[in-house]
C-alpha cells in the first residue's frame, strides 16, 4: 500500500497555492443549497471517493448508476455562481494566513503527516523528519448528484475488477505488450503464469480499490481519472482531512458562512480494516495473519500505521509489514 499520487487541482488563495494529492470529501450541493463562496473551475475538480470497501465476491450494488452523466440544469457551475454570497477570492489576506496556521497545527496534532523527502530517514524511521500532508484549506464544492452517483458506480466497478482478475487469458494477452516495457507488470504476469501452472485456485478475495473521478467543466460528465487496485492508499489521511475540513469550517464560520455538517462523512480507514477483517474471518483459520507488504523506504508510513491501527483496536488476529 505505497503512496499513489494522481492528478489533482490546484487551487491559489491570495497567492497561497494549495495542493490536493489526498482524498478529501467534497461539498456536496444541490440546487436550494447556497454554501457562500464562488467555485471556479478547478474548484469543481472532484477528487476521490472510497466506497465502503468489502468481500467483492459478495458485494452487489444496491442502486444501478444515474442515466444521465451530466449535472442537473439547477446545479450547473452558473446557476451556483448566482447563489454565492461570499467572493472566495475577497477573503481577507490575514485570515488566510489565520487559518493556514491553524490548519497546520491542526494537522500535526492529529497525524496528518508524512515523512519530509529532505530528512534522510524519514521513510524508514517513524516519527524521524515529519511534514504536514498536502491538503487543500477548504473543502472543493461538489454536485450531490454526481457524489452519489460515484458511490453508486463503486460496486459495479469492483464487480468488474473482479471479473477481469478472473479471465486468464485475457489478462496474459491484454498486457503482453505492457510487460514488455515495464518490470513491475512483468513480474506479476509471471507469478500469474505459475498460479496458473500449478492450478492454483483462490475462492476467497479481497479487493481495495480507489477510483478518481474529476468533473469536466465543458461537459459537466463525471470523468474517471483513474481506478488503483494495488496502491490504494490515503484512506487513513483521506479521514483526517474531512475531519480538518470540518473544524476550520466550524472555526470560521463567522466569516466563511459555510455549513460544516455539508462536508459528508469519510470512514473509508474504518471500511478497508472491516473488509480486511472480513477477508481473514472467511479463511476460518485463527493462525493466519494479516500482511502489509511495503516499500523500504515508505513516507507514507502513516497513511498505512492508521490502518493498522483501527485493525490492531478492533479485531484480534495478528498483522506484519513486509518490506519489498
């Protein structure tokens, strides 16, 4: 579970420019919601969205996906721009420095950190050369419409994954020319090639999956960016920064007008340690273990020591890290 940037926003307060390579929950907003500020472009750039993960041999979808792609007529960027009270970009200079102060200490108290590239052992030692995560200050402005309709895609995504991990065949020669270029790929054909040899069989498998989504500012289609399956990471840091969202809404409120309860709960960090959980339950043996196999040298340690926390407080079995 390494670190698994994707292509994220940019958004510039006042010349401050934020970075947003974690999952952070949108705002969700529906057409007789005004949330006080005006979006721009890359404010509408979704980001990711976990889905309670689970046993995806299970797992069916509870509601099929929306006809339609695009954002009703009443939640289109211009008619949300018409119920903007607050200028995003009117926001006084010393209250951005305010709340950027607050958000970073806010963030090292409650672990929302990596491991500083400039600091030698910072991806081997814990606790040896932290940095604050990149997080953007406040939550991105979302359709509840297209929100939904992301989790609704979830398990039908997973099905699909599942399936395709299924097909043999189709994976040897659909990635044939892949392997050819890159060794990492190369090298997992071959473990499936000798699973395969050997007629080695799994009935019971866990899939933890991520998709990216962004919303396209001509179409208004919600666009996959992409779909991890192996690096699925940030669900420990995706948490904390909803939970940091939150609390900078509630503590500025006065001036930002923005309802912190609109932020919609991210418990992904609880899901993937009940889905781990699930998995070890259905192979019924109390001497398996549950294993982490990570980088050498990992900065995003934390992002991972969070899950493994929520599995060492909740559930009984033991769990390892491996290193590569």
């Amino acid at each position: 579970m390494g670190a698994a940037y994707s292509t994220v926003p940019i958004q510039t307060l006042h010349s401050h420019t934020i970075f947003t390579p974690f999952p952070s929950n949108p705002l969700p907003i529906s057409s007789n919601t005004s949330l006080g500020f005006i979006p721009t472009s890359q404010n509408l750039q979704n980001q990711n969205h976990l889905r309670k993960p689970t046993k995806i041999m299970s797992q069916s979808s509870q509601s099929s996906p929306r006809n339609s792609g695009k954002v009703d007529e009443l939640e289109t960027l211009d008619r949300f721009s018409t119920k903007s009270s607050l200028d995003f970009h009117g926001i006084d200079q010393k209250l951005v420095q305010k709340m950027v102060y607050d958000a970073l200490v806010w963030s090292s108290l409650h672990g929302l950190v990596v491991g500083d590239k400039s600091a030698q052992r910072s991806g081997k030692v814990p606790g040896v050369g932290l940095v604050h995560a990149p997080f953007a200050l406040l939550p991105t402005p979302f359709p509840e419409s297209h929100y939904k309709q992301a989790c609704e895609l979830a398990p039908i995504f997973n099905e699909l994954v599942d399936r395709v991990s299924l097909d043999a065949k189709f994976l040897q020669d659909t990635l044939s020319r892949t392997r050819k270029v890159d060794g990492f790929t190369s090298r997992l054909l071959d473990i499936h090639s000798k699973m395969l040899e050997i007629n080695k069989k799994e009935e019971i498998r866990l899939g933890l999956h991520r998709s990216d989504y962004m919303l396209d500012e001509q179409t208004k289609f919600l666009l996959q960016i992409e779909m991890n399956t192996i690096s699925s990471s940030f669900s420990g840091l995706g948490c904390l920064v909803s939970q940091l969202h939150r609390s900078l809404l509630d503590s500025y409120r006065e001036f930002l007008q923005l309802d912190s309860k609109r932020v919609p709960g991210n418990d992904a960090n609880s899901q993937f340690a009940d889905a781990v959980a699930k998995a070890w339950t259905e192979y019924n043996n109390p001497r398996s273990v549950v294993m982490f196999v990570v980088q050498a040298e990992e900065r995003n340690m934390y992002d991972q020591h969070w899950l493994s926390l929520v599995l060492k407080e909740r559930y009984p079995f033991s769990f390892y890290f491996l290193c590569l």
